[in-house]
C-alpha cells in the first residue's frame, strides 16, 4: 500500500495511504493537492518533516533513503515494525509516563479566612 501525503489549503501536510492513485475526484475536497506516492510511511514522514526544502530529495527513493539513514527517524523506523495492538499498548504506555513525570513546579497558596463573611467578588463568572 502507497503513503502520501496530501497538502491541505493551510500548507500543512497530512498523511495517509490509499490502494489506488488519489485522484481529484477520491481526494480534491480534503486537499489541494498530493505528494506521493511513498513506499513507507517512514520515507513519507521523513519528507513532511525535514524534506520539503532538502535539495538531495528528487524522488520517494531519495526520501526514504535519506530517512532510514537519519537517526531522528528512529522512533518511527520503529514504529512501523511494531503491530496495531503493539504500537497502541507503547502509545498508552507512553502517556503514562508521561503523566507519572507531570509535577507541578511551586504550589499555588490558598488563603482560607479565619472568621467573618467570605469576600466574593462580584460579577465574577463561574461558568
């Protein structure tokens, strides 16, 4: 199956894979236009985040290349080994580390009153 890599009005560029050509028709009211076809979605990744400019990319052959030599690619290099339940269980996994990592730098103080009416502001919106 072909990667490409479809460039929405806003100029950014968006992933995918199709088992036939996108045409205008298949694919022209979700982008202006497509870059492809990739052999993998590594080849393809590497074009949409270093490759736009690079002068050595003439051809899917050169993204790829290019993208398996790289040493930024090696989270998705990867990736693209690993199976559907596999790369979901490292995603999940991931986030929880993520979270576990998550501290919070200083303390926000809360000042309690010790007697009397609580000042509430008003016209302040709560919702």
């Amino acid at each position: 199956m072909a990667y490409y890599l479809g460039r929405r009005a806003q100029g950014d560029l968006i992933l995918f894979h199709a088992t036939q050509t996108p045409t205008k028709e298949s694919h022209g009211t979700r982008f202006v236009s497509v870059i492809g076809p990739f052999k993998s979605r590594v080849g393809a990744s590497y074009f949409a985040r270093y490759g736009r400019d690079d002068p050595r990319i003439r051809t899917a052959d050169d993204a790829e290349r290019l993208a398996r030599a790289d040493p930024r690619m090696e989270q998705t290099i990867v990736e693209e080994a690993m199976s559907e339940e596999e790369l979901a269980i490292a995603h999940e996994c991931e986030a929880f580390d993520h979270l576990e990592n998550f501290q919070v730098n200083s303390p926000i103080p809360i000042q309690i009153p010790n007697q009397g009416a609580i000042p509430c502001l008003i016209g302040l919106k709560t919702n």
